[in-house]
C-alpha cells in the first residue's frame, strides 16, 4: 500500500482538498484503488456542531457521519467509499486516547503528545488503508504548516513515513507561488519558508504543487526545486482554474502529476483514460443552453455553505447541456421586499437545508410563489418542511401552521420533532443522520424521476412531517410521494396540480457526481428548461 500526504503552506484556502481529490482522480483513472481521508486539527469531534460561518457546508456521509466538505470533493472526484473512519480530528483522537487512558489501558504509563497521541494518529491512518483494501491512500492535512495545532499530526506522519519506507510514502506540499505587481516577478520565497518549516521537524516533501496567478516560468521551476529540495519535474504548476473546478484534474495532468507520483512511488500502471472526464468539462463549459436558478437560503454570501448543492446543479446542467446560473437570493430579503422582486423570471426556485428560524417566512414565501407560479421546485430538507407549512397555511387554511423548531407552541404543529429526537440533549452527531431507505408511491412523480420505486438517501435532521395532518393536507392536492418503508415517516412530497414540485426529507446533493447526476436533480433542471422555453 502507498500513502500520498497532502500538506497546506503559506495560507490557506489553497484548495487543498481539490488538490488531493484531483490527484485521485488521476490515479484512479489509472486503475489504481484509490481512498482519502482528511486530518483536520481542531478539537470539534466534528464539524457537525460548527455553524457554516465557521465551517461551510457539513458533508454527510452514508454512516452518518458528518465531515468536513472536503469528503465531498473526494466522494465527487473519486469513486471511493467514505465512512466516519476518513475525517479524523484532534478531537476524535484525544478522546480516544483519554478513553483508553481511563480504562488504564496504559498500565500507569504517563500518557504524552509522542507517542500516545501521535501512536493513534498513525494508527487510523493504516486503518483506513487497510479496510479499505487501496493501492493508495491520500491522507490531506488540515490547516497550514507552522500551525501549532497542527504538529501532532506532522510528527505522526514523519513517524509513518520512517516506518513505511523508501518510496512507499511521499509528501505533496500544496503552496502559494505570488505574483509581486510592483517587482513583475513571482516569489519563491514564501514556499522556500513553508519548506524550511516542514524540514525543521524532518518532513521533506517531494511533490510541490504550486498555486499561482502566472504561468511558472523555467527559472522559477529551477529555484523551487533547488531551495526546495523537490525534483524539477514534481514542481508542479497549477493555476486558478478557468471555468470550473473539474478542470483541476486535467490541468495537474498536463503537468505530468500522476506521472510523477506514479514514478516516486514506483506504481507500474497504464496511463489514464480521461475521455469522460473531458466530456463533462466541456459540457460545463459550453453548454448550449442556459437557465436561471434561484437559490434562496440563508447563508448565499458564504461560498461552501451550500457548496454540494451548487455542485449537483452543475452536474445536473451538464447533463441538460444546460448552464446553470444561479441566483443566489437571501431569504431575509424576501421576508422584507417579497418575492415577486426576486424571484420573477427565474425557470427554478430551489430551497435548501439549515437550522434555526431566520430566513424561513422568506422560505415559506419562496415556496409560495413557486407553487402559485407554476415554476419549478426542489425543496431539500428545511426546503421541504417549509413547503408543508406554505402549503398548509396558504392551501389548506391553517393559518398558524409552524415547524415546533421555529414556534414550540404553534397552533398546528405540521412539521414536529421526532419521535426519536424527543428526549436528545446532546447537539453533536445526535440527528437522524445517514442513509435511510425511501419507498416512492407507485405512480408518483418521484416514481418517475427515479424510475424505480425505492431509493437510499443520506439525512440530517431532527423534525419531521406530521402524519395528523396528512389527510387534510392531501385533500388539497398535495401527495406524500415518498415514506420510510414502514410508511410512519414522510421523505418526500410533491403537488398534485403543479408541473414540477418536489421536495424531500433527504439530502440528495451529497450523492451526484460529475458523470452521474442526481435524478431529482437532473428532472428538477430539465423542468426548469421547459419552463423557460
Ligand atoms: N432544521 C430542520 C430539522 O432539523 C431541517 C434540517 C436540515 O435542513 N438539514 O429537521
């Protein structure tokens, strides 16, 4: 087995991630088996009790767990299976170590940063390696080299490396290579530092990927690999990407990535066939029809916080030969200024997930207009309960109509908290998460879109439709399309009278890849389309 280490230098924000999940995609189209996992050094468990402030989007995987949005790109980009073992934390690490440490599983030892805690860093690496039977593992680094926080995990991964040996173990630095306007020049000096960092505690990387505004000339390359000590042709050039991110993987091809890592870890493959890749990309970039899609939440000025949304609207789109622009509306400007202003001429209105009650009589507004309009409807998660209160106020005349999340007392409780969820105190990892089987009602027009009559969908949520209210709600047209199989739970509802409304309890953006889109999704696009034609 090889390990590929990702690390970050200078600043971050460099794309680190991307970066690593590009270079599975390389390696993976080589044939080779690839699984990532990410480090991240905070202290959270998980990212799951951040707000997207902080954070970006929470990334849910088939387990359950809830992870950084990196595991994202890597479940896009790759074909790899994740679960809660691939994003590790300080967190999930010292409370392992302080768990063993109180059942004395030590033997009175003095429990330290080297070799305890390092000892399980080392250890859950080669654990994701072996369950997951890879030829390669690549283990990305969170944060930026010099980080204090960070040193455990390096010291753990010189550790590793000693142990692995000769070229089973590299090191890919991902760097900023600036472009000084007054001087004409790009700086090698803040990589030259970031390196001199790494060596300081014994890591010397041997592949540089170097984030840069300017082509890296000769010169440059030259400097780098010798103030680095890197190979010249493991200086790698990668640049902002044109159009969109699929393009990183291609791009990191032509400067022979894959290649040189394949040669420093002496993997014999064939080379990769990248004809599908390319195809997607060039249906993302030229597209030959575009559309205009409203997305109206509540966090559209941060860019990650509904990153795999905008992620399944691309590949839905390119599955359409359609580009998508999105309009990114705030949901507390429809609350002030109504919808209309906003959401007039758009082909698609889509409402995502989130927490809390700000922003959602915006939603439920948003809601409205796309039922009483006729334009197309995808609600996901909160999306979807906002439906059911619109609905339920402005269709069927329970004015009061309220999730108990947004009003404990409301009058009717359309949207109530679980079952389950009742007597949950505890706010990490504690929702109804990860994949759960639906059954769609044979007939529907879910039924349709998936063209099959069950699917298995991730969630991450703590309310839920309230079955009291089913049938006054269905005498007005609106149809429970989708349930639990045991049918005591509603995933996913649509409207009689409309031609494309459709919102659900799940989060189907956490599994729609670049060549294989999301079916509602894709319908969702393909509605939209025919509503602007
Ligand atoms: N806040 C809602 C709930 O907990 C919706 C959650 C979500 O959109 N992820 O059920």
């Amino acid at each position: 087995m090889k390990y590929i280490f990702v690390t970050g230098g200078v600043v971050s924000s460099l794309g680190k991630g991307l970066a690593a999940a590009s270079l599975g995609t390389l390696l993976e189209l080589r044939g080779l088996k690839v699984v990532l996992q990410k480090l991240d050094p905070y202290l959270n468990v998980d990212p799951g009790t951040m707000n997207p402030f902080q954070h970006g989007e929470v990334y849910v995987l088939a387990d359950g767990a809830e992870t950084d949005l990196d595991l994202g790109h890597y479940e896009r980009f790759t074909n790899c299976v994740l679960t809660r073992a691939n994003n590790l934390t300080s967190g999930q690490v010292y409370e392992t170590v302080l768990a063993k440490e109180r059942r004395g599983d030590y033997l009175g030892k003095t429990v330290q940063v080297i070799p305890h805690i390092t000892d399980e860093i080392k250890a859950r690496i080669r654990e994701v390696g072996v369950n997951s039977g890879a030829d390669v593992v690549i283990t990305e680094i969170g944060g930026t080299t010099g980080d204090i926080e960070g040193l455990p995990f390096l010291e753990a991964i010189r550790q590793f490396i000693l142990e692995a040996g000769t070229g089973n173990a590299i090191i890919m630095h991902v760097t900023l290579v600036p472009f000084i306007k007054a001087a004409g020049e790009l700086k090698t000096k803040p990589t030259q530092q970031s390196i001199a960092k790494l060596r300081e505690i014994g890591l010397q990387p041997q592949v540089l990927i170097c984030r840069t505004e300017m082509p890296l000339d000769e010169d440059v390359r030259q400097k780098l690999s010798l103030f680095c000590n890197v190979p010249l042709d493991a200086v790698v050039e990668a640049g902002d990407v044109d159009h969109t991110i699929y393009e990183a993987p291609l791009n990191l091809r032509e400067e022979g990535l894959d290649s040189t890592v394949c040669r420093l870890l002496n993997l014999q493959t064939k080379e990769p066939n990248l004809t599908d890749w390319k195809r997607f990309v060039q249906r993302v970039i030229s597209p030959k029809k575009r559309v205009r899609i409203a997305i109206v939440g509540k966090y559209i000025e941060l860019q990650d916080a509904y990153k795999s949304i905008y992620e399944s609207l691309t590949h839905a789109g390119a599955a359409n030969d359609c580009g998508i622009d999105m309009v990114l509306v705030d949901a507390e400007d429809i609350e002030i200024e109504g919808a209309e202003k906003y959401l007039q001429g758009v082909a698609g209105v889509l409402v995502p997930g989130g927490f809390g009650d700000r922003g959602v009589e915006g939603k439920i507004k948003a809601a409205r207009y796309a039922r009483e309009s006729r334009t197309p409807f995808l609600g996901l998660c909160l999306g979807m309960q906002v439906a059911t209160i619109e609905f339920a106020r402005n269709a069927c005349g329970l004015e009061s109509a309220n999730s108990t999340e947004f009003d404990p007392n409301t009058k009717n409780p359309v949207i109530a908290i679980l079952e389950e969820q009742k007597d949950v105190t505890d706010k990490g990892g504690s929702m109804r998460l990860g994949t759960w089987q639906t059954k769609f009602l044979e007939g529907s027009h879910a039924h349709q879109v998936y063209g099959k009559t069950e699917a298995s969908e991730r969630h991450r949520h703590r309310y839920e439709f309230n079955m009291k209210y089913r049938q006054i709600l269905e005498e007005k047209g609106f149809v429970i399309s989708g349930t639990s199989p045991d049918g005591n739970l509603v995933e996913l509802v649509e409207l009689k009278n409309h031609p494309w409304y459709l919102a659900c309890q799940y989060h189907p953006e956490f599994q729609s890849k670049p060549n294989a889109p999301h079916p509602l999704f894709k319908a969702f696009i393909t509605a939209s389309l025919a509503n602007e034609e």
